[in-house]
C-alpha cells in the first residue's frame, strides 16, 4: 500500500509525481502559446485541480524545507481518521478506546519536567524574564547544538506530522503556530489544543512560533546548562521551542501558554492560568485554582456556558480563550461526576496513559497503575454549549480564587480588597492531603504564584498588578473561595465542605447576592466574610464558630499565617507596602514580611505545588 503524503493523500511515487506535474505543466504552456485563446484550457477539471495540488503541496514543502527540514513525506493539518490510522500503524501501544478515542502511551515521562526546562538569555527577552529556578537560564550555543540534534533527528524520520494552527481564538491578538512532530498522537493533540485555521487561512499561513518536537530522541546531556537527556528549551529571539527526551504532549501545550505568558504583557493584555464561562446575563467570571480545588468542576456550570477550562487572555475588549479545546485529568472519571467529559471522550479525543479493557477496549479510568496523570486531549466542540468562537467582547463581572485548605482555617468565602486579590493572587495557595503524594501524612501548604508559578516568564507581581488594575477598571468583584476543610482540620475534627454549599455560593456571587450582603473580618487574615448566604448554614461562614476547640483552631490559625508569611517574603523586593499588609498580621507583629535585600530570583516550585499544576 502507498504511503500518504501531504494533506494524508495517497500519491505516486515521487519520479511519477514530477513527471505528470511536468506533463501537464507542459500541456498547458503548449497550447497558450498556439492558441492564444482566452478562457481556454485543455485541462480537465480534474487535471486542472491536480495541478493546483501539486503547486500548493510544493509550496509547502519549499517553506518547511527553509528550516532545515528535508523529508519529503509530510502530513499537514491532517484529520483525524489519518492520524489515528498513522499512530496505529507506527506507534506502539497506540489503540481506539469503545467510545471511538485514540488510546495512546506517552513513553517513560507521563508528566512535565519543570526541572528540564530552560529559557535562552538572549538581547529581546533577558530584562523581562524573572530568572531563577523556574526560568533557568540557557546559553545561545547550547540552545544551538541541541537544536542541531533535534533537526537531525527529524531529518532521519520516513515522515513527519505538521500542524498549522493558532494560539488564541481572538483574530486581533492570536499567534500563528507550527508544530513539526514525529508522532501523529502529537499532531492530533496539537490539533485539539489550538484552534485550527480555516481553508482560507492557511494559505497564507506564515508561522510566528515554531516547536521542533524531537521528543523520542535525548538531548545532548553534556552541552552547558543541560542537566539530563530531558530538555525543553524555550528561545523568545527565534520564537522557538525544541524539544528532546520526552513524548509527553503537555510539554508543547504549556510551551505554548508560556510563550503567551511573554508576549502578552508586552501588548498590554493578561494572560491568566484559569477557566472561564458566561452567564445568560452575559456576566462573565474567571476562575483560578489549582489542582483538587474544584476549578473544572465549578466553571462546567449547567446553567453557564463555558468559555474555556484552562488559559485565557484578558484583553482591552474582553476575554478569549487561548485554546481550542480542553486536557481534562480522568483519574477515577465518571459520567456521573463529571458528564461533559465523560462525553467528551470520543472520536477524535486522545487518552493518554490510560489503563483499559484488552478485550473491550474500555478505559479503567480507576487504574492509576501507570500514572496518576491520565488525561484526554478533545475540542471545544466536543462540549455542549460552549461558546464556540471562544472569545467574548465582554469584560469579568466576578473573579473567583479557589483555594482547598485542608488546615480547616480558611473561609469558604469572602470578598477580597484589591490589595487582598494581589497578596492571594501571587501567594496561589492550596494544600495537599494524604493520598494525593507519598510520604504526606498531614496537610502541606502548596504555594504557586498566580496559580500558575511553572509557566509565568515575567515577576508575579507584573500579573498580580494588571489584574488589580483590570478590576479597578470594569468594578469587577474578587472573591476568595475554600472547597476544603471546615469545623477542622483533615484527618482529625473537620469535615469538606458540601459541593452543595460551594455552589451555591457560586450562586449567590452570579446573581449579586453576596455583593450586598453584610461582612465581618476574620481575625488575622483580615478577610470580610459574609454573615449569611441563601442555601448555607450561616455557622460555617466564620470558621472559629464550627471548631469544638477553640485552642487548636488558634494554633491552626497560626501556622497556616506564619506559612503565608513565609512564603510571601519571596516576593517582597518588588511588592507594594498595601499589598505585604493585606496579608495575615501575627498578633504582636508587623503586618508583613521584611523585605529581602538583593536581587530576588523566582524559587524552586515545591513538589507539592508543582504537581497541583
């Protein structure tokens, strides 16, 4: 059987290819020059259209050849159908799940490598990327010879899969992407995580950002700067990404969210880590959390629609969703928990890592033998009633900040200052629990700035102060909401609280309930927190008021402080005053942090809040 070429097609060999291209070329130079005639050709319809394949497909392959790559056999924006048939072909542990979804094996990395990635320190970029320890600093030279290694190796490949496609969904502002890859898995990811130009627009598709996915060859672990043969590498000068040592596709989605992380301050707008969806009063709110604090969960609102589930951009005219479509964790997923992506699983939806029926094909999404990071890559469209194109000329109402405190000490909601939104916006707290990492037997803070710490470029406080000035801006409403912990602590008094009570809480800030009610400040943290909601018992809103013991819930009180101030003294160097005082003030000390002298680098992530991305 032939092997397709461009676009998935099944041509001849490439000497028959040149040929009738020659021959009908020939055909039709001869008789203009006989003839003279306009308005006729000798070509059939179907000669006539060959030809203007053959024309496209040869200027595509000219603009990716100008790159440095040299095969020949090229899949572009290819669909589905011949996607799954290539990863079925050529790709091992590579199956179609009962529901219709491509089951894939990302290879030995099932999950980021945060340490393993590297900015290039070059003149556009190095006085606004924030250095240390989550951008790590890359030399021209070692970006340039594992560059080198990565065209190589895709240059050896007998075909390769590209895809043409944009990051952001709002015309105005979205980057043309191209992503060259040796796995058709990668390509169809890729294709559901972008928004996928039309006929038209990829005609002229020139790309603006370019990633080289050499992911199932190593890197060259002796080059300075590279720690082992895992590198991701990030250069802003040459608008590229090259990437070796890891076929996990997460590394290209969130490359691509880091690089809007750079570019879109630079042009005034906020790229936020967060899910988004409108009401049908047009009133839109954004979401932050992170992993466990139930941000999917409450954005897929059945009365609400939803904009998107992860990135977002908010621009001078409103919010657009930076991707084309959702990467949903399916660990223990059920349709009657979460039924729209349950749904969503199916053709043209790809599993990674995912355990499943050998005889039936059905995913055990219970099954976390091979990694608890199983995911599903699908579209947007594959959820009903999203809003589709996901980009709204409407500006937030409400943003809510999700924290899971398992100390039992926080609020399950309040309504944050402007300075409260900045200190809770660049602290991104929430905690972990036995269960969810080895070795932890009590609840651990997890801190990450703009919840979202691995991916930002620039200082915390660059996001945390446009936000501040967003709200201001459009009178929108900051809301701190805790899913976790209520009556005490895990493991010992406390109790979750309902998912009844959250949302409705959610829905009592929708319809402006909570806006107008009347607040008491919690003690230390200083947070106004409402005195009544409709559908919740008001003993639970003031937390001191549901703890049997008064005496543990003050040393609770006191650590979960002493571990926000800690945290926060990271960022004192380019803090305003207002913001260090709207954190907890310890009873018989100052209202904030002292502030560090010195140049300030980003911290290491802790693990706990690395995997809570």
């Amino acid at each position: 059987m032939s092997k397709p070429g461009i676009n998935g097609k099944d041509p001849r060999r490439p000497s028959q290819d040149a040929k009738m291209f020659l021959e009908l070329l020939k055909k039709q130079i001869d008789h203009n020059l006989k003839h003279h005639v306009a308005d006729e050709c000798p070509l059939t319809k179907k000669e006539a259209f060959e030809l203007s394949q053959f024309h496209e497909e040869h200027l595509f392959s000219q603009s990716v050849h100008q790159y440095g790559i040299t095969v020949r056999n090229l899949f572009h924006n290819s669909p589905p159908s011949v996607l799954y048939e290539e990863a079925i072909k050529h790709e091992p542990f590579s199956f179609i799940s009962e529901s219709g979804a491509l089951m894939v094996s990302s290879g030995a990395k099932t999950g980021r490598s945060p340490q393993d990635k590297r900015v290039v320190e070059e003149p556009t970029s190095k006085d606004d990327v924030w250095w240390g320890k989550i951008n790590i600093k890359l030399s021209e030279e070692s970006y340039l010879i594992n560059r080198e290694r990565a065209i190589d190796y895709l240059n050896l490949q007998e075909r390769l899969y590209i895809v043409d496609a944009y990051a952001g969904w709002d015309p105005a502002y979205r980057v043309r992407v191209r992503v060259i890859a040796t796995r058709a898995y990668h390509a169809l990811f890729m294709q559901n995580m972008l928004v996928m130009p039309t006929a038209e627009e990829l005609k002229t598709f020139e790309p603006d950002f370019i990633i080289y996915n050499a992911g199932c060859f190593p890197a060259n672990r002796y080059a300075p700067g590279i720690s082992s043969q895992t590198s991701v590498a990030l250069h802003f000068g040459r608008n590229e990404m090259i990437i070796l040592g890891t076929q996990y596709a997460g590394e290209m989605k969130k490359g691509i969210f880091t690089v809007m992380m750079h570019l879109m301050p630079r042009i005034g707008h906020l790229p936020l880590h967060s899910s988004a969806n409108i009401g049908p009063k047009n009133d839109v709110t954004l979401f932050f959390g992170l992993s466990g604090t139930g941000k999917t969960t409450l954005s897929a609102d059945p009365h609400r629609r939803l904009i998107g589930d992860d990135e977002h951009v908010w621009t001078d005219r409103g919010v657009f969703n930076i991707e084309g479509g959702c990467y949903a964790k399916c660990v223990n997923l059920s349709r009657e928990k979460e039924p729209q992506i349950f749904d969503a699983i199916r053709f043209g939806a790809v599993l990674e890592n995912t355990v499943f029926d050998a005889h039936t094909r059905t995913p055990d999404y219970d099954d976390t033998s091979v990694t608890e990071n199983t995911r599903a890559s699908y579209p947007l469209q594959h959820i009903p009633d999203a809003v589709i194109p996901a980009t709204v000329d409407i500006h937030p109402t409400n943003i809510i900040l999700l924290t899971c405190d398992a100390f039992g000490v926080l609020p399950p909601v309040s309504k944050l200052t402007s300075e409260q939104v900045m200190y809770h916006f660049i602290s991104g707290y929430t905690a972990k629990v036995a269960g969810t990492e080895q070795g932890i037997s009590e609840p651990q803070a997890a801190f990450s700035s703009c919840f979202g710490a691995p991916f930002l470029v620039r200082h915390p406080i660059v996001y945390a102060e446009m936000l501040a000035e967003k709200l201001k801006q459009h009178k929108a409403n900051a809301w701190l909401i805790n899913t976790g912990w209520v009556g005490g602590a895990y493991g010992k008094t406390g109790k979750r609280i309902s998912l009844k009570y959250t949302r409705a809480m959610i829905d009592a800030i929708h319809d402006g309930t909570l806006a107008k009610a009347e607040y008491e400040l919690m003690p230390i943290f200083g947070l106004p927190v409402p005195k009544s909601c409709p559908g919740v018992p008001s003993e639970i809103l003031m937390p001191n008021r549901n703890w049997t013991s008064q005496i543990e819930y003050q040393s609770q009180l006191q650590k979960l402080a002493q571990l926000f101030n800690q945290n926060f003294a990271i960022y004192s160097d380019r803090c305003p005053p207002a913001v260090h005082a709207a954190g907890p003030c310890m009873p018989g000390s100052s209202a904030m942090a002292s502030p560090k002298t010195g140049p300030q680098e980003n911290p290491v992530v802790p693990a706990a809040a690395e995997k809570a991305q």
